[in-house]
C-alpha cells in the first residue's frame, strides 16, 4: 500500500499517507509538512520508499517516519528533549524538532541528533542550513548533530523524554534505558536473534523487530516487540 502514497510535492506526499491511514496523528502530520522531504532525500524526495544516502546509510520510506513520530507521540510534548540515534541526513531530527519546539523558541525543548559518521552529520547540518527555520534551530542549538557511537546515547543531554533509533542495534541496549526520563519512551530496531526473547515461544522468525520500552514514573522498564522491520544495522563506521 505504501508505495501508492507517493506524490508529487511534500504535501500531496504527507496528505496521501494520511489518507490511507498510514499517518493518523494530526500534529505528526503537520510536523511533517513542515520538512520538504526534498532538502533531505537525494533523489525521489517524495516518493514513499527508502533511499541510500551514502557511507551505507538509508533514509528511511516516510510512512516509518510517521510511525516512529506516532509511537513516540505522547512524549513528544512542547518542550521535550529527544534524542535522534542514527540522524542520518537529518531528515527526522527536523520532524521531532517540530513536535517539541514551540515556534517561540523560548522553552526548554531539545532534539539531539546522533551518527557515528562524521560526514552525516556534516551534511544533516546543511540539509538543515537550506531552510529559515532549519538555521534557526540550529543557530539557537535548540537542534544540535553530534558524532558519537549511538550505541552509547549521548549523556551530556540526558535524561530524554523520548529517544529514538533510526538504526537496527544488536541488542537492546540498557545504556540507553537508563537515558530516559522516567516517564519517557525508547523506538528502537533490534537484531531479532539478540533481543532476550524465545522467539519460538512467540511464534516469530528471525529478522528485526521494533522494541517500544517504557520507563514508567516510578522507575520501571516495560518492552513491548511491535512489528517486523528492515533496517541498517547501528554499527561501527564504516572503513575510509
């Protein structure tokens, strides 16, 4: 279904994945006309299909954009933090920063990118640097691109309202459980074969799968496996 969602400009492409139902938040929905699609993906911006981007990332299809926004939605309140692990072209940090950063710029809002390769986060920054809100974000550090292992969060920002991975890790990594608020929301891929779970128990094959972990209020961890997905890993960078 996803790929008849495609259009011709950011809205028309946005206002097709509502239609069917692939988005059915409204604020998501906004956010997301709020990012030409266009100043992120190399070629086909509109198109609802994952692209390569280089240094063996992807950006991924839009509709998993706005699922990951959805699940991640009621935390995503004006003035959240929220770490982006894997910000790739920056495409999805600019979404989040929509949905937490009031246009007044004056709240305690933060959204955080992170890639182990220095040469995205070069160009997540000037992907962003293309529009007058983009270079606004970025000049009041209210969105900030760090190199760093994403495995290992960023801590210096900690903790997080919300965090999300936008690459398959091979483990559910606990370090970054301990990043979030309590309460807060982790969206993470995860190698199916390392995720702690019997998957045999489940009825479920190997492959990726997308983990929901909620550190509630007073503390505690609940992880919920949601749906099967295909995601680069969330690895070393790759080699000059």
């Amino acid at each position: 279904m996803a790929w008849y969602c495609s259009g011709s400009t950011n809205i028309e492409l946005v206002e097709n994945l509502f239609k069917v139902g692939l988005i059915k938040n409204e604020r998501v929905k906004q956010a997301m006309i709020g990012v030409d699609r266009a100043h992120y993906a190399p070629s086909r911006p509109y198109s609802d299909s994952p692209q390569p981007i280089g240094y063996g990332a992807t950006i991924s299809a839009p509709h998993m954009h706005g699922h990951a926004c959805e699940y991640l939605i009621d935390y995503l309140k004006p003035g959240a933090r929220v770490l982006d692990i894997g910000s790739g072209s920056g495409y999805l940090t600019h979404v989040l920063a929509n949905l937490v950063i009031d246009s007044s710029d004056t709240g305690p809002g933060q959204v955080i990118g992170v890639d182990h390769i220095p040469q995205l986060v070069d160009l997540a920054r000037n992907n962003m640097n293309k529009s007058d809100k983009g270079q606004e974000l970025q000049a009041s550090e209210k969105v900030r691109f760090i190199t760093a292992d994403g495995r290992l969060g960023w801590k210096d920002g900690a903790p997080y309202d919300a965090i999300h991975v936008g690459a398959a890790a091979e483990e559910l990594h606990s370090v970054l459980v301990d990043q979030l608020r309590a309460p807060g929301r982790l969206f993470i891929p995860v190698e199916a074969e390392n995720d702690g779970t019997t998957l045999s128990s489940l009825g479920l094959g190997g492959g990726q799968y997308i983990w929901v972990v909620d550190k509630k209020e007073d503390g505690s961890v609940q992880k919920e496996k949601v749906f099967q997905v295909s995601y680069v890993p969330l690895t070393d960078a790759p080699s000059a």
